[in-house]
C-alpha cells in the first residue's frame, strides 16, 4: 500500500511534500506524485487540504 494523488484534486500546493518524514512525494507538472519510498504513514494525508490523498493497495 502506498499513499496514492487524485491529480483532478491535487493543486500543487507542496504542502504534502514538506510533511513526508521519508521525502517520498514531489510536486511534479504542478503536481504531487508519490514514489515506492511511502511508508504508509499517512500525514500528508491528514495535511492535504483538498484531500487529494488516499492510501491505496
């Protein structure tokens, strides 16, 4: 399982980028991508403010 980014939702804020303790999202075409690094801990999750983010299998 990893964090997973509705890119219809995500608006490139970063905000998920500076909360990941492992650096595993990026903003990418001004949006967040997730990466194989994620360790399911979800606090971007809990910081998106448009909730883009989800944990997905």
């Amino acid at each position: 399982m990893k964090a997973a980014v509705d890119q219809e939702k995500c608006m490139g804020c970063g905000l998920c980028v500076d909360i990941c303790p492992v650096e595993a999202i990026q903003i990418v075409d001004e949006k967040a991508v997730v990466d194989d690094s994620c360790i399911e801990c979800g606090a971007c999750i809990d910081e998106c403010p448009t909730e883009a983010i989800t944990l997905q299998d």
